[in-house]
C-alpha cells in the first residue's frame, strides 16, 4: 500500500534483559531498518528496554503515538520473563488469554501432549490482535493497533517481518548514492558542509574506513526522496572529491 505523497514513520523497540546485558548481541535493529527503508518505512527511533513491566509499557504507548508503526522484538517466549504480550495487552488496556488460533497454530509443530504450560504462554495474545504467522516455529507474534510484536530469535524474526510487510502502509522511499572520497574525513569535512548547505533537501553524510591499502578514507552517503536533486547533490560531491585528488 504504497503513497508517494506520505511519510511513514517507525521505531524498533528491543526488548530483553539479555540484550542490555550482553550476553546476546542484537542481529535484529540493522536488519528491521535495512528491511523497512527498502520499502518506503523511516525508522526514526531505537530503544532497548529491560524485562521490566513498567519500561515496556511506557515505551510501547510512547513510541505507538509518535511513530506511523512501532516493531518489537523479543519477550514473547515461554518462560516466565517474557512478558512482551502481558505488556503489551495492558499498554493498550485489553485483555489476554489463550487464544483458539495461536493454540491451533503450536498443535502444528507440538505434540498434543507436549503442550504444556509454559509452551501455551506462547498462545496468549491480546484481545483484538491479528495474527502474525510464524512459518518457522509456528508460535505467532501478533498486531494490534500500529504496534506489531515479533519474535527476538533473528530467523523468525525476519519469516515475521515477511509475513507483515505486503500489509504495510509505506511511503515516499530513501534513495541513496555512496561516493567513495578516497580522502580522509577531515579533508572533506568543509566543502562537504558547503555542499550540504546548498542542499538542505537531502542528506548527507561522511563514513570513515580503513581502505585496503590500510591508509584511512570516507565514504560519502548522499540520501534523499527526490531523484533529480539527489543527482545534483551527487554530482557536486563527486566534482568535489575530483578537485581534491587532483591537488598536488
């Protein structure tokens, strides 16, 4: 559901002890950003939160109404600290329970008789919610509202972002154009800011790298929604990295 003429607007809410502790190192925030901007989505914000009922409440209801969409990960596991959905449900002042179609969905992958309690944790879904499939492991993550809440295990994760993104509101797409400097970054740090300046309707921005020969350079990342003015700007850029090399 495309609109060129919107902007639409995400954050990434993390949730997880293991995350702010280290022990598991994110692989979720850069795919979700790489993901959403492919398709015309801003992710405008990132938090990482704790365990803790009070943190993923408050986060969830202020990123919900900031943001066209608000992605969770993480927390909606079967044991007794994932409390992603219970957090969720209060946030949005419904009720949680099992429910019939998530129950169903974990019978596809769990014997009858290993249904335990811990693993029907994983069918509790807020009253109201839709469904997201899980093709992976079948236990579903759920949408309600413009909050859409995913599993942290990266390659469920990411089968659940597939099952959600044809269903998404997107909007005018990021287009981006790199120029390699081979310069360093504070050689083209001034006429890089004159170009921007006489360019406010993009942005852009200066990376430095080690390249292969080991000596340090910059990759410069022009990005903007209007391709004609992108093309000027990049042509500048490139006009001033050519009079940079060509000095004695």
């Amino acid at each position: 559901m495309a609109d060129a003429a919107v902007l639409v607007t995400a954050a990434v809410l993390v949730i997880g002890d293991e995350i702010l502790s280290g022990r598991t190192k994110d692989r979720n925030i850069g795919y979700i950003a790489e993901y959403l901007t492919a398709i015309g989505v801003d992710v405008r914000e990132v938090r990482v939160v704790p365990d803790i009922e009070d943190e993923i409440v408050g986060a969830v209801n202020a990123l919900r109404a900031r943001y066209t969409y608000v992605f969770t990960t993480g927390g909606i596991g079967p044991t007794h600290d994932d409390i992603t959905a219970d957090c969720v449900a209060k946030a949005f002042g419904v009720g949680i329970d099992i429910d019939p179609r998530a129950r169903a969905m974990l019978l596809e992958y769990i014997k009858p008789e290993d249904l335990n309690e811990a693993r029907l944790r994983m069918a509790r879904i807020p009253h109201g919610a839709d469904l997201v499939e899980n093709p992976v492991s079948k236990a579903p993550g759920f949408w309600i509202g413009n909050v859409i809440v995913m599993a942290g295990v990266p390659t469920i994760m990411q089968a659940m972002l597939d099952q959600v993104a044809p269903k998404l509101r997107t909007g005018i797409r990021m287009l981006s154009q790199t120029v390699r400097a081979d310069a360093r970054e504070g050689d083209v740090g001034g006429p890089l800011g004159a170009i921007a300046r006489a360019h406010p309707e993009v942005s852009i921005g200066s990376y430095p790298f080690m390249a292969e020969d080991g000596r340090p350079n910059t990759n410069l990342v022009v990005r903007g929604r209007d391709p004609e003015k992108l093309a000027a700007a990049v042509a500048e850029v490139e006009a001033m990295v050519a009079a940079l090399a060509a000095r004695p």
